[in-house]
C-alpha cells in the first residue's frame, strides 16, 4: 500500500523533531483587521477582484472553520502568544486610555523564531499596549512599523491623542494619510524582505485595513464593485502581490511559510455564510478566511475543515522551527502542521472557546456550538429570549444549541431536542472557563513612573 507523501512527512517529522528546524522556512503572515470570512474570492466573493489571494489558495490550502475572535486585541493577544485572550488578561479592546498591554513574561511568535536566529518585524496595526514597555520591540520585534492600536482612535475622537506612526520606538508622524497605510506597510515589508533575504526572516503584517475609517490610495479608489471596502480589499489583495514577486524575484518563494487571516468578522456587515459579524460570537464573527502556501510541505489547491485558529500559530511555528514550548505555562493552542500537510487528516483539537471580553460565552465541539448566554450583542438573541421569557419578567438568557454541520448559519436553536448535549456542553464551559481563571497570567502594567507624553515627535 502506498502511503500519502504529506503523511510520509508527517511521519517522519513526529520522529525527527529537526526536520523542519533544519530548513528555517521563512514566514510570512498577513493579518487583516475586520475582514469577513467570505470578502475573498477564495472564500466566495464575486464582487471584488484578488487575483493574488486566488493564486494564493490554489497553490496553499484554505481553512473553512479557522477561528479568531470578537473584536481587536484580545485577538491579537491570542495569536501572539498562542492562548485564549482570558489566560494572558487581555480584553475585548485596548483603548490609548488603557494603560495595560501584553506581558513582557509571555513568550510571543517572534520570540518562537528568534531562537533559531530569524530576523523579525510587525509591520501595521500592533494594539496590544502602546506605551513603551508594550510595543512590538519589548516582544522579540528587531523592527517595528506602523500604528499603535486601530487607525480610528484619532484625536478628536472622545478626547483621544493624535494617532501616532511608529518607526521602531520613534513616533515620525502623527495623523497620517490613511490612504497611504496599505501601500506604506507594503513598501516596508518588502525592504525588510530584501534586506534580509540572506538569513531566516519573519515578517508579521497586521494591516489597519479594512477597519474603519476605510481608505485606499488613488490606483484603487472607486475600482472594485464594492465601494470603498472593496477598494480596500483589492490594495489589499495587491499588497499580497507585492510581496509574493519579492518573495519569487529573490527565489525564496519555495521556501517561505505565508499566512493571510484576519482578526474577527466584518464591522457593519452580514459575513455570509454565518449570522453575525464583529463583536459577536456567531460566526461571522469569529470564523475567518485562512490560507496557507508553503510549497512541497503544503498540498496546493486542498481544503481543511478542521477546527483551528489563530491560538494554534505559536505552538505550530515551535514545531516547524524546532523550538520546545515552555512548560512552564500552559499553552491552549495545538501544533496544526499534520492538517497542514494533509487536508484529511483527523482533528488536531475537537473544542474551540468563544470569549465576550475575558468570559466564556460558547464553545463548539466537533459540529455542536452552545451558547451558555446567548449573543447580547445581536438583535435575534434578544428577541429570543424575549420570546422565552415569562410574561411580566425580563427576558434571561438561556442556553442554545446549534448544528453547525446542518446550520451553519445557526438560524435553528436546537438545545429542546438535545438535553444532554446542553448539559454536557455546559458543564465543559463551566469546567474549562474555571481551569483558564485559577492559571490565567497578568497583563503587563505600566511602570510606576505613570503614563508618559504618548505621542513624542
């Protein structure tokens, strides 16, 4: 019987921990801010050209039930370090009047890299803490461009400083051109790309795109069919251009690692298939496009299905570069690399939390999603429990039970017909959501110094 290559290697890389450390891939990973699952032609829309991202999917494999959360930086917070934004104290979102951020104890994907020598940069959208303890050069970072947290916390808004633009440490502007951001983070990328194509590099792109306030620059302004959200999106796309022709032009192409996924669901709009979309816990919310092109490690053109998410990128980057994770700490994502290199494979994990701020609202396993709460934030949820409620009470959440093989966009509550499903579901929420509270870790705090002038030019 002949054995499946990508199972050979997963095979072979279970017994030989040193395999993928030995080829020091590069990495790439572009992160979006606010996009819907289906805002790409990979993903299903027919209104905006992304041609690059098209090529992307058919040379890489595309996650269908890939996983981030409601809103801003507790997504981040995740995907950094590799666990649910209530272990590392990290809320919904960081305002430039918080004055918390990401611990510097926690170990984050650059630090991962760094130890086997990779040069390292965030380009865009940090908004993990934006004092000088907590940007991206006290987190394992040799270079550092962009804005501090999202690009319409601008002044005048509630009382908020200038939005500042960061070159390392250094603010060099303050209320840039918008319009400029995707082509400038581009621009940075790719120098950082050509500047250290001789060692292993990872460069980590958030893009302040397509959060609000939308912008494009003037070759894609009024171009897509979309309006100014598809015009973002095709700069965007563009942009994952640009970097994939610097990455063929040095012929580093085969053997960089690239990543495009997004934060949390679109603001504003339906992200269709799923009901709801940021700030809430269905899926549109949470579920997001996610590609991956590593050539002759990942199969082109396939499909994975499996449950996954951002929380798993730490953990599967020590895998590829031969890092052991720290076992002093727990850390809640799974090394997704046998799904990587085989779309059949069996699940790497079977549960994924959904968190409202630093709670536990749901938790999906295999295909059953409850809601311990209901959604407060979406209007259906409160109608439904207005509907259950007794005459003359306030509505109270209750429990519901979703399908998300039959209804994926859970449009049928179905926790009547399954008592015990509910119940087991429940008593897991109840379970894991205490387990994560005893061994949760602090954010970082600012020194006792106090806050210092945010926006020094």
């Amino acid at each position: 019987m002949r054995l499946h290559f990508s199972l050979l290697l997963f095979l072979i890389s279970s017994l030989c921990p040193s395999l993928f450390a030995e080829t020091k891939p590069n990495i790439v990973l572009i992160f979006i801010d606010d996009m819907g699952y289906a805002d790409i032609g990979p993903f299903g829309i027919t209104e905006v050209r992304t041609p690059h991202l098209d090529k992307l999917a058919s040379e890489g494999m595309k996650f269908t039930s890939f996983y981030a959360t409601p809103v801003c930086s507790m997504s981040r917070a995740c995907l950094m370090t590799g666990c649910y934004n209530a272990r590392v104290s990290i809320p919904g979102v960081l305002f430039p009047r918080d004055t918390i951020g990401l611990n510097s104890s926690e170990i984050t994907l650059a630090e991962i890299v760094k130890e086997k020598g990779y040069a390292t940069c965030a380009i865009g959208k940090w908004h993990l803490g934006h004092y000088p303890e907590f940007l991206p050069l006290r987190q394992g970072f040799d270079h550092y461009f962009g804005l501090p947290y999202s690009n319409d916390m601008q002044a005048g808004r509630k009382e908020m400083p200038p939005l500042p633009l960061y070159n390392d440490e250094k603010v060099i502007e303050t209320e840039p051109d918008q319009s400029q951001l995707t082509r400038r983070y581009t621009e940075e990328a790719v120098k950082f790309i050509r500047d250290h194509q001789a060692t292993p590099f990872f460069v980590y792109l958030p893009h302040s795109m397509i959060h609000h306030p939308l912008a494009a620059s003037a070759d894609f302004q009024g171009k897509s069919k979309l309006g100014l959200v598809g015009d973002a999106i095709e700069e965007i796309d563009w942009s994952v251009g640009q970097i994939m022709t610097k990455l063929s032009e040095l012929k580093l192409d085969e053997n960089t690692l690239v990543i495009f996924t997004s934060d949390n669901g679109p603001a504003g709009r339906a992200a269709p298939p799923f009901r709801g979309s940021k700030g809430t816990n269905f899926e549109g919310g949470v579920r997001e496009p996610c590609i991956m092109r590593w050539p002759g490690k990942i199969p082109s053109g396939t499909t994975c299905n499996r449950i996954a998410g951002n929380i798993d990128i730490l953990p599967t980057f020590a895998k590829i570069v031969g890092v052991e994770l720290a076992k002093d700490r727990i850390i809640d994502g799974r090394d997704i690399t046998p799904l990587m290199f085989d779309a059949k494979a069996g699940p790497v994990r079977d549960t994924h939390l959904y968190l409202t701020g630093t709670n536990v609202a749901a938790i999906r396993q295999g295909d059953w999603k409850l809601f311990l709460k209901g959604d407060e934030r979406d209007k259906k949820s409160k109608k439904d429990a207005a509907e259950k409620a007794k005459p003359g009470k306030k509505p109270a959440p209750v429990p519901s039970l979703y399908d998300l093989a039959s209804d994926p966009g859970e449009a049928h509550d179905v926790a009547a017909a399954h008592p015990e499903i509910v119940a087991r579901l429940k008593q897991e929420i109840i379970t894991r959501e205490a387990e994560i509270q005893e061994h949760k870790r602090p954010a970082g705090q600012l020194a006792e110094s106090g806050p210092v002038n945010q926006n020094p030019l």
